[in-house]
C-alpha cells in the first residue's frame, strides 16, 4: 500500500467528507489527514478498523504465550490432558 496518494490536508476531509467515507468503506486503504502540514489523525473504514483491532488482539496473545514460555510457565499438553480427565472421573 502506498501511502503517500493517501495523504490529504483537512481542507479536503471538509469539502469531501461524503466522498471519502464512501472511498474509505470501498477501499480498506487507511486515509491520512494532514493540519498545517503535520499529519494528525488516520481515518479508515470500519472494517478495516476491526480487522486491525483483532490483529492486535492475537499478537498480544502471542506475545504473552512466547513471554510465559520463555518464564518456563509450561506444562505438557500431556500432563494437562491426563489431569483434566482424571478431574472428570472424580466427579
């Protein structure tokens, strides 16, 4: 994706708002809004907004699993099995 022809200054969020939530909606390229030629915000649809944010969620997943391994916070997937079914016998 090229950023770059995604750049806008807030002058044309202003005159083309209509226009930009139908393209944003479309496309799925996120739309960067630029204030006295600083970029400020991202704007994207709303789809791509919830892929971003279960993206986000899986790699904090990852990211806690690979830190509980390297903490040695494992067990056998073995050991756990045997003990769940041995839990399930006792009831």
């Amino acid at each position: 994706m090229k950023l770059s022809s995604q750049i806008k200054p807030i002058s044309y969020l202003k005159a083309h708002a209509a226009e930009i939530v139908r393209t944003l909606s479309g496309t799925g390229e996120p739309l960067i809004i630029t204030q006295n030629g600083e970029a400020k915000v991202v704007m994207q649809g709303i789809e791509s907004y919830e892929q971003t944010q279960e993206t986000m969620a899986l790699l904090k997943i990852l990211a806690l699993g690979t830190r509980q391994i390297e903490e040695g916070k494992v067990q056998p997937a073995g050991d756990v099995v045997q003990r769940l079914r041995d839990r399930s016998k006792s009831r």
